[in-house]
C-alpha cells in the first residue's frame, strides 16, 4: 500500500538524517580534465562501415574528437599530450539502451567496463539531478537518457503510474514531459483508450516512447506504433503475439509487421539467461556475479523475492527456462535476419545483473544469437545512438563526435571479451587508464549509501 504523504516526507527525512550520520569511505575522488592530447598509431574500429582503419593519430580537445588522420610521427603537433596507442585499438562507447539504476555508483561502475551511456528504463526525479551533473561534469560516470516512470495499466505497483483513461494518459504525458524525462516508457497492458490517448498526447509534446512489448492494444494494429524510440524485450514477442507458442514457422507475419513500423527493437536476453542460469546452477552461478556492484535495497530485495524463486526451481523448470531461452535466441537471430535494427539492453540493476559487466554479456549473447562481431558493436553503438537521436554526437569515431571511445592493446574483433575490462576509456575527452578505471569503480563502491537510495526510492514512491 502506498505510504501517506506525512508518512513518506517522514521516511525520508529519517534517511536523510542517517545520510548524514553515516560514514563515507575516504577515498580521492577522480575528474575529468579537458587535456589536449593525442593518441598515435592506433586502429581505428569503424562499425558503421564495418573496417578497421590502420595506423591513425586521434587528436582530442575540448571533450571532442579534433581529427583522425595517418599516423605521421612527424606531424604530430606542438604542446599536446602524446599517447602511444602501440598499434592497439579504438572502438565507439558501448551504450546500454535498458537499465534500471538507483544510486550514484551505477553509473561509474558501468563505465569503468566502457559503458559510456546508458537509458534508463523506469526513471525517478533523482535521475534528472544525475543526468544533467554527468553531463555537466560534476559525476563522472555513464552520461544518460532517462525515461518516465512506468506508465501502466497495473494498481498500486511501485514505482508505477497507473493509467486506465485517455485522460490519465495525457495528464501523465504531459507531467512527465514537463518534468524533462527524456521518454515516456509505457507497459503492454493499457487499453485501447489510454494508449491511444497517450500516443496522441505523446506526439503533440514531441517526447519519444519506448514500449515494454512490440504489440498494441485491444483492435489497434501494430502499424500504429510507428515512430516509437524502441520496442523492449524478444521473450514479449514469445509471450505476446506468439502466445506462448515456440514455433518459429509463425514468426514471419509477426516480423513483417514489426518491420513495417521501423521501430527498433531490445532484446534483453541477458535478464532471462541470468534467470535460467540461476535455475540451472543455483548458488554456484550466483557466486560468480560481483555482489557489490548491485545496491544493497536493490540486491535484499531480488534475494527475497526473484532470486529465491530460481533457487527453487525444480528440473522441469529448468529444463523449460532453458528451451524458452533458445528460443529467445531464434527470435532475436530471425529479427536480424530481417534487418531490424537491434539494441543492446541488458536489464543490469535486475535480478542482481552487474551494471557494465550485464553489458557485455548481452553482447555475447547477441553473438550466439547469430550476430557478426561488427553487428553486436552496431547494437550498441550507431543502432543505440540513431534511436536516440544523438547519432552525429555518440557511437561512432570521427571529427566533430564525442570523445568517449574505447581503447583496447588487443582486437576486439577476434574477441569482444577484450572489451570487458579496456586498457582505457575516454569519456568527456579525458583519458582513463585501467588504474583509474579501478580507482573509480572501487571509489563508488566505497561511497555507496543505503540511506541515500532508500531516500531516492522514497521520493519516487
């Protein structure tokens, strides 16, 4: 049951209070610097033309990249900081399109693992503070897009807005767009009505929508959910117009019509791996996954309830998770077949999913689904950067984008594992080695508070 406000404003006032009196670990905070520099002899990955180019000078200032040119030791500029790039390689930040983070720490945790953006799938007011100091500076971590909170059919679910009339879903649009969430996120079981309102009201305010589900609603087409930022989710196209049915001879109509509306789609295989994986090896899988880099509210409360459900599974259960997920892996193989676009999302902050690491297990993931290795990278660079409209700023390595790119001694072509823990990230133009990158990740850690998130849950309730 949802608290009364004195009752909330109380809460929160308690978890402020212990905010205050809790002790913080000590460790040097790490900024970003707006050095010149310039990094020589290093390969360059192009994802969207899919070549590697040899032998390039990258030249960064201002948080941009200058120039990409032939490496020439001789016309290496004046006063700039040199970096031997010791024929290693560049790839675009990795962007990770579904996440669900609730404190600071997610953030510079993600890009220490060459995270640097991330969208934000159920947003919280907190989240529009963070995103405008990671873009300012002030929190060096993962820049991001931030979604509205849940809009949904469901009563009293947390950290929902519950919507059932063409008016409901207006007003909420309307706030929503107000507040300056980035995308309105709406769930696949409000009515006709309300989703039809709320892709008017959506389009009159010029906010994007990103849909748990690729299906409509009541008589409405698909067709009708063109221009959507994203649909999320392959396992709602197994449990949505599928019905449940793993046939893959009924997944042609299903694709065309989803083609047809240009939308691109997540798969969020990582999340339903993860679970399988629980199911299957139980406390031996749960042992691999990095305890500290979940919240602790978030973590006691997978424990209790998600978590504790897999432990149990019995075989039958296990044996279904794990033919549900191959299939997972056939429907995400034939949207690619179909050239859809997709996008990395990994649902990290879920089930215990690691932020940064969740990432790149999605990318695996995408691999076995039958993806080239220059295909993963394009789902979580330029797919991600295009559906966000931020494509001539983000994913992608040439003059005039964002510095944020990662650098690895070993090609990551021969094994996008490489890119798990890089020899170095760039991001807002400065340079941080794999010492830093540790520094930054353990320093969240370490800085990490329960009342903090138990006050920004609060405040979102």
């Amino acid at each position: 049951m949802k608290p009364s406000t004195i009752t909330k404003y109380l809460l929160l006032a308690l978890a402020l209070l212990l905010l205050l009196l809790q002790e913080h670990g000590n460790a040097e905070p790490i900024h970003y610097s707006n050095h010149e520099f310039v990094i020589t002899n290093v390969n360059v990955i192009d994802v969207k033309n899919k070549m590697v180019i040899p032998r390039q000078n990258v030249h960064v200032g201002n948080g941009k990249i200058l120039e990409i040119s032939e490496y020439k030791p001789a016309s290496l500029p004046l006063n700039v900081s040199i970096i031997d790039g010791d024929n290693g390689y560049l790839t675009p930040g990795l962007i990770d399109m579904h996440v669900h983070m609730y404190e600071p720490a997610a953030f510079p945790i993600a890009l220490s693992h060459g995270v640097t953006h991330v969208r934000i799938m159920n947003g919280v007011p907190a989240h529009l503070e963070w995103r405008e100091a990671l873009n300012n500076g002030s929190m060096v971590g993962s820049t991001v897009t931030v979604s509205s909170p849940i809009v949904s059919g469901y009563d009293n679910a947390p950290l929902h807005r519950t919507v059932h009339t063409a008016s409901q879903a207006r007003e909420a649009v309307r706030e929503f767009s107000n507040a300056g969430y980035d995308l309105i996120k709406v769930y696949g079981n409000l009515n006709q009505n309300a989703l039809t309102a709320l892709l008017d009201e959506a389009h009159k305010q010029g906010i994007p929508i990103g849909k748990h589900g690729p299906h409509a609603s009541g008589d409405m087409p698909v067709s009708t959910l063109a221009g959507f930022q994203s649909f999320e989710h392959a396992e709602d196209i197994y449990q949505g117009p599928l019905n449940y049915e793993m046939d893959e001879t009924l997944l042609p109509p299903i694709i065309d019509d989803l083609k047809a509306t240009g939308v691109p789609i997540t798969p969020t295989l990582n999340i339903f791996n993860q679970l399988t994986m629980i199911s299957a090896q139980k406390q031996t899988f749960l042992d691999t996954l990095p305890e500290e880099y979940t919240s602790s509210i978030i973590a006691l409360e997978a424990k209790k309830n998600q978590v504790s459900r897999w432990l149990e599974a019995p075989d039958a259960m296990v044996k279904h998770n794990q033919t549900t997920m191959a299939f997972l892996l056939t429907i995400t193989r034939a949207l690619h077949q179909a050239d859809i676009p997709l996008l990395v999302g990994s649902d990290s902050g879920v089930l215990l999913s690691p932020h940064g690491l969740a990432t790149h297990s999605e990318m695996q993931l995408l691999e076995q689904a039958g993806l080239s290795r220059f295909d993963v990278l394009a789902a979580a660079t330029i797919n991600p950067a295009k559906a966000l409209g931020m494509e001539k700023a983000i994913g992608h390595l040439a003059k005039g984008f964002n510095a944020e790119f990662i650098y690895t001694q070993r090609n990551p072509l021969d094994n996008l594992d490489e890119l798990v823990n890089p020899d170095a990230v760039v991001k807002q133009g400065t340079w941080f080695d794999a010492a830093k990158l540790a520094k930054l990740r353990n320093n969240a850690i370490a800085n990490r508070s329960f009342w903090s998130e138990l006050g920004t849950l609060i405040e979102a309730y």
